[in-house]
C-alpha cells in the first residue's frame, strides 16, 4: 500500500487537484458533510483569496472556506500519470 504526504488544504497551490484525507470532528464536520465535503472526495483549487479564504471545486459546485476551517482539513495530492 502507498502512503501518500497529507497537508492541510489552507496550504495547497491554486489549480491543485486533491482528495480529502481527514475532516475535523465536531459542528465543523456535520457543516462540512452538507456541503459535500468529506472523506474521499477530489477538490480542485480554484483561488487563494487575501486574508488566506480559498475557493474550492467540488464537480460543479465552488466553495469558499476560511483559512481556520481549511487549516483543520487535511488533504493529499492526487497524481496525473
């Protein structure tokens, strides 16, 4: 099984595809879980937005998320091969 290297979404690149590894527990997860978020699912970076808000894709659907929020979502990079 390969490892793949997690970060925190607050830090990925814009134009970044990547899978979420780890969400966080508690009220930030039920919020997340109803917008789509959660494990498993490939988000593309679309924008890093000033004071650190980030858009992201999700199919057709773009969220923006705090820098708080993001912080606390870990996500791995997904390769093009």
């Amino acid at each position: 099984m390969v490892k793949h290297e997690t970060i925190p979404l607050h830090k990925v690149a814009r134009g970044s595809l990547v899978r979420i590894v780890e969400v966080p527990d508690g009220t930030s997860k039920a919020q997340l879980i109803r917008l789509g978020i959660h494990v498993g699912v490939l988000v593309k970076c679309l924008e890093r937005l000033p004071g650190g808000t980030l858009v992201i894709k999700k199919n057709r659907q773009e969220i923006a998320l705090g820098i708080n929020l993001a912080s606390t979502i870990l996500v791995s990079h997904v390769r093009h091969d």
